[in-house]
C-alpha cells in the first residue's frame, strides 16, 4: 500500500490525494507539518532531505515535490485517463501543471497568507492589492484558455486539472476582489461535481488561519 506524508490541510499533499481518489487508489496517510511535526525527525529526513511535503512511498519508490508525485501517480495507474496517451496533449497537461507553480502560486499564496494566515494587526492592504492584481492576471490567462475547452487539455479531465483545480477552490473561497471569471467560474463548477474534488482539495483551511 502506498504512503502519503503530509497533512491534509496542506495545498501541495491536497493535490496528491485528489489524484489517488481520482483513481480509488488505497493509501495511508500519516500526518506531517505544521502541530503534526515530524519533519525534523531522522525517519522523514531520509526520506526527503529538504523535509517538506508531500512525500510518497511506494515500495521502494520516495518520491517528493507534488506535481511530480501527480505525473507519477497518473503514469503508472491511469493510463488513457489522468495520463492522456497523445503526447501532445499531455505535454499540454505538464504545461499548465508548470503554470500553477511557476505563475499562478506565486501569485496567489501572498493572497492566502495576507488573507489568512497573518494576524489582522499584521496585514498590510496595500501588499494584499498588489499580489491580488497579480493573481488576478493570471486568473485571465487561464480564463482566455478556457474559452473552448471544459477541462485543462480539451473535453477530458486529466491530470493537468489537478494542481489548477486545487489552486481555484481557496482563490473563489476566500472573500476577495476578483475579475470577471465566467469561463473559470464554470470550469471551476465542473470541477465540484466530482466527489474527489470535494473530499481533498474543499475542505476547510480554518486550522491554518491566525488566532487574533
């Protein structure tokens, strides 16, 4: 059986569960991070040198760094599915797979921890709108993409919707000054009917928000 460590309210571990429930794949998870600790422990560092998570074991297989746990997980057990089989879509999927990390979570984590994890006295207005405008760019890249397609690659759900759907969920969740969003806003909608999505990526982050 696999093993996943990482706590669930943990963006980057969300999004490796969603994949493993994408494919009713059975896992363990331990948690890790944050009141859970673990990270500084001999058994974690072993396992990821940098002592952050996600980590998964399979066997003999340790792997970190979550869009590469996603790619890992769609190759070996979703096939035609999670892993599309043209490579051109697929190099699709690791394209915007790369957009959420390079763009789009650069963006938007300033938001999430202006909006969220900072104590109010500590909150500055002016950086929250600077760092919202940003997400709110790349919000509209992504948006303009989706103009004639219903999932990241076309049609079909893959795995390149796993990082981007993941990202979304807190962007629309939280109360904030958005763009106009029609296309984003009904993939996003898409996205909420699928019970995997909801069991991983919707669920409340209020354990991470700062204690007045």
């Amino acid at each position: 059986m696999l093993t996943l460590w990482g706590r669930d309210t943990s963006f980057n571990v969300q999004k490796v569960i969603w994949a493993l429930l994408e494919l009713d794949i059975a896992f363990t998870r331990i948690d890790a991070g944050t009141v859970h600790g673990r990270l500084d422990t001999p058994e974690f560092g072993a396992l990821n040198p940098n002592r952050r998570i996600p980590v998964l074991v399979d066997g003999d297989t340790v792997l970190w760094e979550s869009n590469t746990i996603i790619r890992y997980i769609a190759a070996t057990w979703g096939q035609g599915s999670l892993w599309p089989e043209d490579p051109a879509i697929r190099a699709q999927a690791d394209m915007w797979m790369d957009w959420q990390q390079t763009v789009f979570q650069p963006a938007f984590q300033p938001v999430f921890y202006e909006s969220v994890i900072l104590p109010q006295a500590r909150r500055d207005p002016d950086r929250l709108a600077r760092h919202l405008r940003l997400a709110g760019e790349a919000a509209l890249v992504l948006e303009s993409w989706l103009r004639h397609r219903d999932y990241i690659t076309g049609p079909a759900f893959s795995m390149g919707d796993i990082p981007i759907g993941t990202a979304i969920f807190r962007y629309f969740d939280l109360p904030l000054d958005r763009p106009a969003l029609p296309r984003l806003e009904a993939y996003f909608d898409r996205l909420r009917a699928r019970q995997p999505y909801r069991n991983s990526a919707m669920i409340s982050y209020e354990p991470l928000r700062a204690r007045e």
